[in-house]
C-alpha cells in the first residue's frame, strides 16, 4: 500500500498514536486503559508506519530489536511487584510517592508495574509482526 | 502465619527467566545460569520445606487484600513439599538440557521458556485461590506448548496439536466449573470456598460442578477414557523436555485434584466410587498398553498413565491412609519419572534409538551405567525396600480397611503388570544379545560429545537414583513427612484458619 496519501498520513500518524498510547497508559490507573491497551496501540502505531513505507525503514527507526522490549519490560514490571517485599509489606502491595508529579498525578509502584506491560506488549508485537512479514 | 517470603519460588523462577532472556544469543551463558540459579532456587525450596514444618502453614495476601477477597499465597506441607520436588527435578532437568538439547533449540529460547514452565508450576502449587490456579495452569499450558513443537519437527509437530488440543478443552473445562462455583458462591478463594461449598443446600448443582473440575483435572493429568493424548504427544519432543513433562506436569493435575477434591468438594459416596472406578481402569489400561509397545518412551508413557491410576486410587479409598500413600507415590514418581526418560535419552545418545526390538546389550557394552540405570527401573517396579513399594503397602492396607477389594484387586495387578512391562525392558534392552546398529548421520552420539557434557547427561541422573534411593531405604522419614500431609488433607482446619483466622468466629 504504498500511496502518498498513507505514507504522508503515516509520518503524522506515528507521534500522534505514540503520545496517544501513552496518554492512555498514565489514565489506566482508576480509568478504562492501562500498560496492555497502550501497548497494543503503540505497537499498532509502528505497524502502520510499517506498512506504509516498509519493514526496513521501521525497524530504522526503532534501531534496535524490539524483542529486546521484552526483558525490560518483565525486569520493570517484576522489580515493581517486589519491591514491598524489601519493606516487609507483601508482594504487589501499591507504594506511593509522597507528593504528586506535575501533569502525572500521583505515582506508585503500580504504574511501574503498567510501564513494564506497556513495554512487553510493544515488544512481544513488533517481533510477531516483523517475523511475520520478514517469512512472507 | 502471614509471611511474605514464601512466594521466593516463584519470583525467583521468573528473575531466572528474565536474567536468561537478556542473553538470547549466548547459549553458553544461558546454560551455566540456569544451572546455577536452579542451584539457588533449590537452597529456596529447602529453606520453604523447613520453615513450614517446624512453624506450620505459611500465607501471604498478594497486595495486602484481605483474605476472602484478594489472592492469597499459602505454604502447607503439601505445597512445600510439591514446590521442593520441583526443584529437585528442575534442577536435574537442567543440568540434563545442558548436556542434551541441541544449540538450534537454545538459541530460540529453550531455556527461559524452561524456566517459565518451572514458575508456573511452582504458582500452581502455592497459590490459594482457584481462579488463581487456572491462571498458573494457563502459564504452564502454554510454556509446555512452545516446549514440545520448539523444534519443529515432523513428528513432534503431530504429536503437540493432540496435547495442545486436549490441554485446551481441560482449560475450557476448568474454566466453565469455576465459572458455575463463582455463580453458586460467589467466592474463588479455596478456603473460603471449603467453608461455603459445605452449607450449600443445592447438591445436585454442586456435584455436577465437581464432576466437571474432575473431567478438568482429569484430562491434564491423563485418567482412564481422557488418557489418550499422553502417550501419543509424551515421546515425541527431545528427552529433557519429556522429563520435565512426564515427572512434572500430570502431577500438576493431581495434585490439583488432590487439593480440590479434600479442601472444597469432599466425596461423597457416588464420588468416591466414580473415582474408584476410574482409577482402576486407568492402572488396567496404562499397564496393559505399556506392554505392547516398542518405543522405550512410549513404554514410559503408558506406565505414566497406569501410575496416575495408582495415585487417583489413593483419593478413591479416601481414607488417611490411602492418602498418606498417594503422597509418599507423588514422592517416589517425579523422580524416578523423570530419572526414567532421562535414563531414555542416554540411551538413545549411546546407541542411536528408542526401538526395543534393535537395542540390546547394553549390559554387556556398558555395566556400570546399566547398573545406575537399574535403579529408577526397579524403584518404578517397587521391589521392596525401593520406593515404588511402600506406597502400595498403604493402597492395600486400607482398602482391606474398608472393603475396597476391587481397588486392591486392580493395584496389585498393576504391580504385577509393571514388573512385567519392566523385566521386558531390562531383558531386551540390557540382557538380549543386540546386533550392531547402523551409524546415524544425523545423530550426535554420546561418545562424540564434549566430557563437560557427558557428565552432564550422566550427573543428573545418578543425583535422581540416589534420591529415590534415600526415599526407598530411609521411608521413615518419607512416611513421617506423608502423614503429616495425609492428616492435613483429611482435617484442612488447619489450613482453612490459616487463611480466614480462627474458624469459631467464622460461623454464626
């Protein structure tokens, strides 16, 4: 699908879905959203751009393999559960910071532990679909 | 207790498959960690079996939510005990990958996906909560399944789409009973759920709900009309990931039936003569199909289905002793199961085939790993002081107890069906004088491996024997541990007031 107006779209689609996606992992907390869904939208987000201008030009742009977005994610996500575990507390007990972040709100161990998902998401997505595309 | 540590297992498994993920690439820097940190997480379990038999059961609130309404982690005996035999074979399954499995399998992830499988079951084991348990078996369903087709060969491939499609149906299955027990009570803890299940006046409802957790549990751990997929799929992957399955994964579905079947639904005597029943027939029918086959492993696998049979017979009879006896089985099985298909694959690596009616001499060529191997094989038997005997002396014991002849009858026929199922192997494989087998090109065969590696696939499989050795000649110590599990799985006070508080104050 290699016509101007995709391929014109898509350099705008990508930021756009990319903010978008983390706009809705920060909401997930107490709204519809979090780490699963924004994931899925970021991933789609580098599929499109994907499938406007090809493969090789994504994976220029990610530089790296995406499969390594899973390892980071799990380590985020498992250092997150455990980290009450060092307090004494039990494992995946919500910690909070003391003060609220500007435009964040407040943040917890629970929002790490949705980052680490965000990530694994992208990872385990991008490396279906590149795999994927590459065997076609 | 409320400790929050006695989730270490599973963590500790996860980290492992984490820490391997980061080295994709580097086959050797995955195998000496995964050996290592299986090491550790052996020292973890220990540690775990210890604590919870001198203080009593350990529990943790995953997230600080109180009990009836959060996911709680318990540690009874039982769960310590299953997450220790873990392990143990863990731990000799590993060190028998690294001799074994071919680099091409290494490189697409063998062994995070090991460890993953290892998380799972230790999450099956020591959670309490049922919706929880579906979640860990889902975990181990489908790390199992990336483990038997990694890979992809021809018959490999047929043999994971009937395990694959029979592990889904069990899932859906267990799924559907949840779902009508969470109509019926509106709770998912097990504790809990022992409490309300009891009161419940609708029993019809609540029996066709426990039949369905029995179908469930009954086709992952391949009891009598369900069993079919098991031979059929077990002896296809390469031999380190048929011991992980044949010693680990059916256990999972007994034990699960052991916890379900003593804590939440007790039988009734309609349930106890189904399960005897099926029980029965599923030792009759994996005993007589182990001696018709040819394949070394599809022996293994028809004796795995036949034991099954031994261990649902325990929860057939239903009484203390039975139980104590299904327990100190489950002991015995992981690891000579496990030591079983290790011993297998050495086989194969030395002579280049599974096929019983070409091997042969192999007492003559090599006595010494003959004599190490006959270890498991007669423990599987249960020629007296060896393991597989004193379990069965319980089995009898009360089936005399309580006029259950027809279970005995079936037992002991078992028995004998396996001893003879087992003098054949030994007969043909190790006794028969064999001709000499045409070279494989595609085979590595042990004496062209590197030493590190030939110690490697021998190590394990000396460290299983004497296990199983220990567990035949000091059962002492074995019975000692099974009663103190068997009591608990007939009186689950104890476990139910560990997780809701004293049950006094519980009922109105």
């Amino acid at each position: 699908m290699k016509t101007i107006i995709f391929k014109t779209a898509s350099s705008y689609l990508l930021p756009l879905l990319l903010l978008f996606a983390i706009f809705i992992l920060l909401r997930g907390h107490y709204l519809p959203g979090g780490g699963f869904v924004g994931g899925l939208i970021a991933a789609i987000a580098f599929v499109i751009h994907s499938f406007a201008n090809g493969i090789e030009k994504t994976r220029g742009i990610i530089k790296f393999h995406p499969g390594f977005l899973m390892p980071i994610g799990l380590s985020l996500a498992l250092l997150a559960a455990i980290t009450p575990l060092f307090t004494g507390g039990a494992l995946m007990t919500g910690l909070w910071f003391e003060n609220p972040v500007p435009v964040i709100g407040m943040v917890g161990s629970a929002l790490f532990f949705d980052i680490g998902v965000f990530l694994v998401v992208i990872g385990v997505v991008l490396t279906i679909i590149f795999t994927i595309s590459e065997t076609i | 207790m409320s400790n929050p540590y006695i989730i270490l297992p599973i963590i500790f498994q996860l980290f492992t498959a984490i820490l391997l993920m980061f080295f994709w690439t580097q086959k050797n820097i995955q195998k000496a960690i995964s050996v290592a940190l299986s090491v550790v997480t052996l020292g973890i379990s220990v540690w775990l079996m210890t604590i919870v038999l001198k203080n009593g059961i350990y529990v943790t609130q995953a997230g600080s939510w109180e009990a009836p309404f959060g996911i709680t982690f318990i540690a009874d005996p039982l769960s310590a005990l299953m997450v220790l035999l873990t392990s143990i074979a863990g731990l000799a399954v590993s060190i028998f990958s690294v001799g074994s499995v071919r680099n091409a399998r290494v490189r697409f992830g063998y062994f995070p996906i090991f460890h993953f499988l290892l998380m799972g079951l230790n999450g099956a084991f020591l959670t309490g909560d049922i919706f929880n348990l579906y979640v860990w078996f889902e975990i181990i369903i489908i790390s199992s399944f990336v483990l038997i087709t990694l890979g992809g060969e021809k018959a490999q491939i047929e043999g994971s789409i009937k395990y694959v499609t029979m592990n889904l149906l069990a899932s859906a299955i267990f799924l559907t009973a949840i779902a009508i027990l969470y109509g019926l009570v509106g709770s998912l803890n097990m504790a809990d759920l022992s409490l309300k299940v009891a009161k419940l006046e609708n029993r019809g409802l609540v029996n066709v709900t426990a039949i369905l957790f029995f179908v469930g549990f009954g086709i992952k751990s391949a009891v009598f009309p369900l069993h079919f997929w098991l031979p059929a799929s077990y002896h296809t992957p390469p031999t380190a990931i048929s011991a992980i399955f044949g010693g680990l994964l059916t256990k999972v579905g007994v034990y699960a039936l052991l916890r379900v079947f003593t804590l939440i639904f007790v039988p009734d005597e309609f349930m106890v003569s189904l399960i005897s029943w099926v029980a029965g027939l599923t030792i009759l029918t994996g005993c007589i199909g182990a001696l018709i086959q040819n394949n070394i492993r599809k022996v293994f696998s028809y004796l795995i289905v036949g034991h099954i049979g031994y261990m649902i017979a325990g929860l057939g009879m239903f009484t203390e002793a039975a139980l104590i006896g299904t327990v100190f089985y489950l002991i015995h099985d992981i690891i000579v199961k496990t030591n079983l298909f290790m011993v297998s694959g050495l086989i194969f690596k030395i002579k280049g085939t599974f096929s019983m009616r070409n091997l042969g001499g192999f007492y003559k060529e090599y006595p010494k790993l003959s004599l190490l191997m006959a270890i498991p094989i007669f423990s599987l038997v249960g020629i007296p002081p060896l393991s597989g005997f004193w379990a069965k002396l319980f089995w009898v014991e009360s089936g005399f107890e309580i006029g259950n002849f027809m279970l005995v009858a079936f037992i002991i026929s078992g028995s004998f069906l396996t001893l003879f199922v087992m003098a054949k192997l030994w007969s043909e494989v190790f006794w028969k004088d064999g001709d000499k087998l045409p070279k494989k090109i595609n085979v590595k065969y042990f004496w062209e491996l590197k030493p590190i590696k030939r110690v490697a696939m021998v190590f394990p499989i000396v460290f299983l024997s004497l296990i199983s050795l220990y567990i035949g000649l000091g059962a002492d110590h074995i019975i000692q541990l099974s009663t103190i599990i068997g009591k608990q799985l007939m009186d689950t006070t104890p476990y139910i007031e560990a997780v809701l508080g004293p049950i006094t104050e519980l009922q109105p």
